[in-house]
C-alpha cells in the first residue's frame, strides 16, 4: 500500500492511494474519511511529520572509500548525526543552491519512517515498528562538511532533505536497488544488500540512546558516486518498489 501526504482542503492530509485515486485517512495510516481525490491533481508533501530526522552516515564500503575515509578499520556502529524538520523538501520541488556552499552535494539513499514509538528495538522487531518506506535525498554542503562543528549547515539548512514521493507499507528493504541520477545521467547505483548495516541493526542500535516517534524519519547511508550540483540540475533518487523522488535545483 501507498501512503501519500498531499495539500488538500487548504491543509496536509494523508491518504492510501487506490488505483488513480487518494483515498484519505485520518493521519497517517489512520481509517478512512470518505473523502478522496484524484491522484494526478494532488500536490504531493514530504511523506513525514517528524519531530527529528535521523542520519546514518558512511554506511556503504564503496562511499567510504570514495571520501578517502577508509585508512582504519570498518566502523563498528553507526555513525548518526540529525537533520531537523526544516530540512524537509516536498516530491517535485525546488532546493536553491545556497550561495554559501562552493561545492553542494546529492546522496540519494533509502528512507524509513517509524510508525509506532520506538525505544529499545532488537533486530528481530525493528521491522514492525516502521510505517513505510521512501527515497531520500540528504543534501549536502560538502565544504562546510569539513568545517562545521557538528555538520549543522552542511546537513541541516531549510530543505535540505526532499523526500517521497509516498510510504510504500510492503517492501523488504534487505536488498533494494537505489540509484541517483542527475540531468537523465545514472551517478550512483547500488544496493541495500551492500550496507555494513542494514535497517534493522540501524533502529536497533540508534533506540538504545534515543526514542523515535511515530512520523520520524530515518536515513539509511548513501552509497558512492556522490558529486557536485549546480543550479538548473534535476535530481531523480529513485528506490526499488518504491518510485522516484525528483528535486529540481533552483
């Protein structure tokens, strides 16, 4: 099933998606309201309302790599660090290159968002407390990556994290293709399978110290073949099972 957020009525609601049309629900996942409208009339919204966005950098071998970040050994946890809410992008928006940034990033990646409170997960239920899965694009200022105390500009700036467009509820995230492609051209082409880790042990691991909410969102790690973006560029992020997200860089 589909979940979409989506403008309607001068507010945000949620909906399944039936066919070619929205069905809309009390909340996400929420019983139906009788109300529904056409799926190609809807202006879509990030697919989340989180009360944190949560990271996992430097998850695949190959992105490790390819930052020049491999002279030790393999992490042995995962690395986190947060987006807030104000770096949520809708499907089909524009994000601004900022003006401060000399060297402005994509890293397309598989996304989660949480359906249940979450606090204390194990391997064996993390599955059972996500909502749905997405695509992501976890923009970032590569240079002020290299700066920031705590990479708040290069990560967390308004928009900075387009998401959508929708929550596939059925999906095995274990072995997904995800690609990025910038301008029609395939830059980054990998798979889920290839994480150090995967989705469960990533819940499992960050409910120890912190408890997600139900709308939170989850980055799960990008894999190589990040680069450079330039006003004018059109960036499709696109998971298996789950569709294409597209950012329009302003």
């Amino acid at each position: 099933m589909r979940l979409v957020r989506m403008q309607h009525g001068g507010g945000a609601s949620w909906g399944e998606v039936e066919g070619e049309t929205v069905q809309f629900t009390d909340g996400m996942g929420g019983p139906r309201t009788g109300q529904s409208a056409p799926l190609d009339t809807a202006a879509l919204l990030a697919p989340a309302e989180p009360s944190k966005i949560v990271c996992v950098g430097r998850n695949y071998l190959d992105h490790i790599r390819e930052l020049g970040n491999d002279t030790g050994d393999l992490p042995t946890e995962p690395g986190i660090f947060l987006k807030g809410p104000n770096t949520l992008a809708e499907p089909g928006g524009t994000v601004d290159a900022p003006d401060w940034s000399d060297n402005f990033h994509f890293e397309g990646e598989l996304a989660l968002v949480m359906g249940t409170r979450a606090q204390g997960l194990t391997p064996e239920n993390a599955l059972d407390a996500i909502a749905g899965y997405t695509c992501g694009l976890d923009l970032t200022a590569r240079d002020r990556q290299k700066t920031d105390l705590q990479w708040f500009r290069a990560k967390a700036a308004d928009r900075f994290c387009p998401l959508g467009p929708w929550l596939e509820t059925e999906l095995d995230p274990a072995d997904l293709r995800v690609q990025t492609r910038v301008n029609g051209d395939t830059l980054q082409d990998s798979r889920t399978s290839l994480m150090i880790f995967d989705v469960p042990a990533i819940l499992a691991y960050v409910t120890r110290f912190v408890t997600l909410e139900p709308g939170d969102v989850v980055l799960t790690g990008t894999p190589s073949g990040v680069g450079p973006l330039k006003s004018g560029d059109m960036v499709e992020v696109e998971v298996e099972g789950i569709g294409v997200l597209v950012t329009q860089i302003g």
